[in-house]
C-alpha cells in the first residue's frame, strides 16, 4: 500500500474519532478539538491527492477509497453539528434547526447525485472530472465545517462561520447544477 493511500485510510480512521470526542462531554473544548481532527483528516486529503500526482502514485484503491473519505468525513461532520443546537443556532435554536438542516440536505443531495452520476458515467467507460467550483466549494465547506465547530466553543468565530456555511450551501447548489449541465449527455 502506497503512502497517499496510507493517508486515505488515516482519514478514515480519523472520522469515528473526531465523532466520538465530539460527544464526550468530559473532554473540555469538545468542538474545537473535533474540528481540529477534521482539519487534520481534510490536510490528508489534500496530501494524498498531491503525493498521488507528483509521484505518479495513482491507484484504483485510492481512486475509489479518496472520494468515500472525502464524503464520509464531510457528511458526519454536517450531521453530527446538527445534533447540537448551538452549532448552528447559538442565537436561535429554531432558525438554527432550518438553516443546519436544510442546507445539509442540500448538501447531501448534491454528494448524493453526483456520486450517482460518476457511477452512470464508470458503467459506459467515461471519467468524469471535478469542476474547479466543486474544489472551491470543497475548501469553503470544510473552512465552515471547521469555524462551525470553534464557533460553538467560542463566539466570536460563528457569524463568520455561518456566513461560509450559507455561502457553502449556495456554491453546493450552483457546483451541482454545473456538473449537471456540464454532464447531461450521461443521461442519454
């Protein structure tokens, strides 16, 4: 096994526990240490990709495991902040609740169908490249995903924080309709 799927792992492993430190409630700044272990798991990402390319270490494990990763790491952070009212609703608990819940709908969505429509393309031999707003849309999330969870912990990081999350969910909806335009001949 190859070091950048060395690193894909690693992030995997990473994810149940930055899940489980964000629970433990006897861990004091519970959030700030779990968004500290998804920066770690995100740096993965990008080290691994980097590595891959550079070195011409590109599999077919890590060109299946590097996405599931990506998402899994993603996905849990999204929905384990919603179970905890003041990550995204520190000054209204119900606002919160809607903005939180729908936009990671949105988001879950978005992965969802894309995801769908990679394996549409793999079953006719064709390789569907990222969109360079996908990758930023990327980088936007986990900086919210990271400011969301410090946020909790410490205020004067949340407006910040919710603003990239909205703006997050925006580039969600407009990188998925792009790919969807961009991509339609899949369908056909």
């Amino acid at each position: 096994m190859n070091t950048p799927n060395k690193l894909t792992i690693l992030r995997i492993l990473l994810i149940p526990i930055m899940v489980a430190v964000f629970y433990i409630p006897q861990i004091p700044y519970r959030f700030t240490i779990s968004a500290g272990i998804f920066l770690v798991a995100a740096f993965t990402d990008f080290l691994d990709g980097y590595i891959a390319r550079k070195y011409n270490l590109v599999t077919d494990l890590g060109k299946f495991l590097d996405p599931i990763a990506d998402k899994i790491l993603v996905l849990a952070s999204l929905v384990i902040m919603l179970t905890e009212p003041n990550i995204f609703g520190m000054y209204n608990v119900m606002l919160g609740k809607i903005i939180g819940g729908v936009g990671v709908t949105i988001i879950v969505a978005r992965e969802m169908t894309v995801s769908v429509l990679r394996m549409i393309a793999a079953t006719k031999s064709k390789v569907l490249a990222a969109e360079k707003v996908g990758k930023v849309k990327t980088f936007i999330t986990d900086v919210a995903i990271v400011l969301l969870l410090v946020g909790a912990e410490f205020a004067i990081f949340y407006n910040v924080a919710i603003v990239l999350y909205l703006v997050s969910v925006l580039l969600t909806v407009y990188s998925g309709t792009v790919y969807l335009i961009k991509n339609k001949d899949v369908f056909n």
